[in-house]
C-alpha cells in the first residue's frame, strides 16, 4: 500500500464517501421498496393472469410462460407502471400485448373454445343467463365460437366477468371503466349473442 493511500483521509474526502454511501443505502432501499410492491401487486393479480392466459392459449404451460414474461416486462418497468393513472389497467394492456405476441408468433387464434376451463365457467354462468333472458336455441359450441367474434371491448369483459368471476367493479378496474360501462358491455356483448344465434330476445331485455 502505498504512503497516498496510507494517509489518512481529509473532512471533504470523508464527507464525500458518507455521501456515497448514504445514496447507495438509499438506492438500495427504493430497489427494495420498489420489489416490495411489485411483490404484491403480482400475488393479487398472478392467478388471475394465468387462468386469462390459459383460456387464450390453451395450455397451462403456455400461459406460465407468457404471464413470465409480461411480469418480467412490468418488474423491469416498474417505476414506469407506477406512474400510470390505473397500475391495473396499464398491466392488464402488458398481458394483453404478451399474450397476442405469444399467438401471433405460432400463428394461433385465441384458444378459449378449446379450453375445458371456459367451457364449464360459461355453462354454469353465461349460457344459463342467456337462457334466461334470450331463450337460446343453438348448442354450447356456437356459443363459444359467437363469443370469439365479439369486439373486443365485450369480449374482454364476457371473458372477466364470467369466464374468471371477476365482479363488475373488477372488470372495471382492469379495463378503466366505469362499473355502468361494464355493464352496458354486458348487455351489448348478451344482445349480439342472442343475434348471432338467432334467438328472439325475451321480456324485460330493451335497451335502456
């Protein structure tokens, strides 16, 4: 070691490495803040992003992959997704994006109709309201098949609310809705339904 380093260090070469270390620690702790909240976001949305996933691609391995790589995208712009006027909105666009990147990539169209987990979430819930309110005369398949065709706005709210059992305020968190929006969604996406297979709406179904 030489004698330079061996002397001992000035009150301004003292102040300065106090400092260094000060926003070294603090960098640290906003990293960590940062991971903590990012932390929690992905346990309260995690399930949910891969159950949409799985019901788009069709494969419970698919949809970890794409969910890893959405969550990989948010977690590396975090502080960007913080600044967003809905973090739920803006990542729920991020997962949209991966997943059509995952089907536009093999060529696929989404998979819903083939996916067993949609089809009993719709037989218990959307064919039986639809049953209900519009007398549905065709099979289940045509369904499936309708549903696909919605814009994309209903489809995505058909898919939340009764394919994923989100609430109505939920569906409005993700899209950046307002809860009366979803639900005139809702009853659009039951009208076009009724209209593509055919059936006559019943009593109590007007528009207004």
């Amino acid at each position: 070691m030489t004698a330079e380093a061996d002397r001992p260090r000035g009150p301004a070469a003292r102040a300065t490495a106090a400092t260094a270390a000060t926003d070294e620690a603090r960098h640290d702790g906003d990293r960590r803040r940062l991971m903590l909240s990012f932390d929690a976001f992905d346990a309260s949305h995690h399930r949910l992003w891969l159950r949409y996933a799985h019901t788009q691609a069709g494969s419970r391995e698919a949809a970890e992959r794409i969910v890893e790589d959405a969550c990989r995208h948010l977690l590396a712009h975090w502080e960007h997704a913080l600044r967003q006027q809905s973090l739920t909105e803006y990542a729920w666009t991020v997962l949209k994006e991966h997943v059509a990147h995952w089907l536009g990539e093999r060529g696929l169209r989404p998979q819903l109709a083939e996916t067993a987990a949609f089809h009993t979430a719709v037989r218990k819930a959307l064919l039986h309201e639809l049953r209900d309110e519009f007398a549905v005369l065709e099979g289940e398949i045509g369904l499936y098949a309708a549903i696909g065709r919605l814009p994309e706005r209903q489809y995505d709210v058909v898919v939340l609310r009764y394919v994923l059992g989100c609430s109505e305020e939920e569906v409005a968190g993700y899209l950046g809705f307002e809860t009366a929006t979803v639900r005139s969604h809702i009853r659009y996406a039951k009208r076009r339904l009724a209209r593509e297979l055919r059936t006559a709406p019943g009593p109590g179904t007007g528009e207004g």
